[in-house]
C-alpha cells in the first residue's frame, strides 16, 4: 500500500497511489452557528450573507486590503466552507473564471491550473501534484442574521 503525504504544509512533499482511506474531515471546518457578531472573534469581518451563495455552489471574495489573495466559499445547505484561493501546488488562485471553483457535479473543489482536487469538506488533496496536501481553511460562522463572518485577516 501506498505512503501518503500529511495533510499539512510541513508534511512529505506528495503522495503514491493508491492512497489508503482518506482522513475525515475535522468539525472545525464547518460553520459554527452564534447568536450575533462571533464570540472569539473580535476582529472579524462580514464575507458576505449566507444566501449570496446558492446551494451547491461556490463564490469567490477579495481578501483583506491589501492582500494578493482571496478566499473561496462553497455552500451545503446551511453549511460553508471557506479556503484560502490559493492552490498549495503553486500558489496560484484555484480558479479562472470568477466563482468557478467546483467540478462538473459540484462535488469536488478542483485548481483550473493543474486539475488538482479538493475535497470540499476539508480541503484535503485527492488527486494532482498536490496530493495529500489540503488548502488552508478558514474558519467561519454564520450569525442569526444569516451573515458569514470570518477573521478579519484571513487570506492575508
């Protein structure tokens, strides 16, 4: 059986096939759902309203002033997910055309450079050159307004 690289930036720098069973996805990527402006994050800004992003689909957003890079968000139902846009290939912004992040089923994140694929639970690497690498996450609650809010300097 194949080795399979770490999940995180540090680990082996890649993975062999076939890649054993793959890692659950951590609760701390999912929403966490909080009454008005996110306890334990102070120095939040709003992304955006929940229902800006339709269902099953994904969106794109700067980053903070001044920053290069921006963040990417995919919606399940009541759920989001937010990544930085940036491939852990090279660097590069996943997507070409704008909020064009998922695959054909909107099932996988996919790098339009590369063809890499990420699991849209946990950003983890299945196939590409970055397997077994993930995209940095970022964490993110949704008010009872239905407002996204994430760290105020994520995708710095």
């Amino acid at each position: 059986m194949g080795r399979r690289a770490s999940p995180s930036k540090g680990g082996p720098g890649g993975a062999t096939s076939p890649l054993p069973t793959l890692p659950q996805a951590p609760a701390r990527l999912a929403f966490q759902p909080c009454l008005r402006h996110p306890a334990g994050m102070s120095d939040a800004r709003a992304l955006c309203r929940l229902d800006d992003i339709p269902d099953g689909k994904a969106r794109g957003f700067p980053g903070p002033e001044g920053s290069f890079i921006g963040l990417l968000a995919v919606r399940r139902g009541a759920r989001v997910f937010v990544y930085v846009n940036s491939c852990p290939h090279v660097g590069v912004a996943l997507e070409m055309m704008p909020d064009r992040f998922l695959d054909g089923p909107g099932r996988m994140i996919v790098c339009a450079v590369h063809g890499a694929r990420f699991r849209i639970e946990d950003g983890f690497c299945v196939s590409g050159p970055c397997a077994g690498d993930s995209l940095e996450a970022v964490e993110a609650r949704i008010d009872a307004d239905g407002t996204v809010w994430v760290p105020a300097d994520a995708g710095a």
